[in-house]
C-alpha cells in the first residue's frame, strides 16, 4: 500500500510521549499514529474505554474497601 506522509504540529511532551510509546511498543511513529487512527476508527479504543468503565463502577467498592483498609493499618505508608 502507499504511503502518504502527513505533518502534525503537538505540545513537545506529546512528542516524546508518542515517542516513547511506539518505541515501548516496537513500532515506528508512523506504525504507531496508523495503529491508533485504526482503533479509533473500528471502535475498539471505544469499546475498551466502555469496558473499563463497566469494570470500575462494578468494582469500585472493593477498590475503596481495600485502600481503606490499607490507609486504616497502622504503620501504613502512602506509596
């Protein structure tokens, strides 16, 4: 397939942060931005938001149980 190139202009810190992410990832920028425009479009990065969503507000309880118990024992430490 060809390739066309596009030019972007972003805040610096989202620079390296693509950067360090599609090396993270084993990609190339260009992979990497591809690779992000394509879940967006097929609803997957969607999908993804709404599943975690779901497992949040199914969970939340135990979360908050559990940090209380951690905050509420003694010698206990914020991280």
């Amino acid at each position: 397939m060809a390739k066309t190139q596009l030019g972007a202009r972003v805040d610096a810190d989202i620079a390296e942060l693509a950067k360090k992410r599609a090396a993270d990832l084993g990609l190339s920028i260009g992979d990497y931005l591809a690779r992000l425009v394509q879940d967006d479009a097929s609803g997957l990065r969607a999908r993804a938001v709404d599943a975690a969503a779901r497992f949040l507000a199914e969970y939340q309880g135990v979360f908050d149980e559990a940090e209380d118990a951690r905050q509420a024992a003694p010698g206990a430490r914020a991280a």
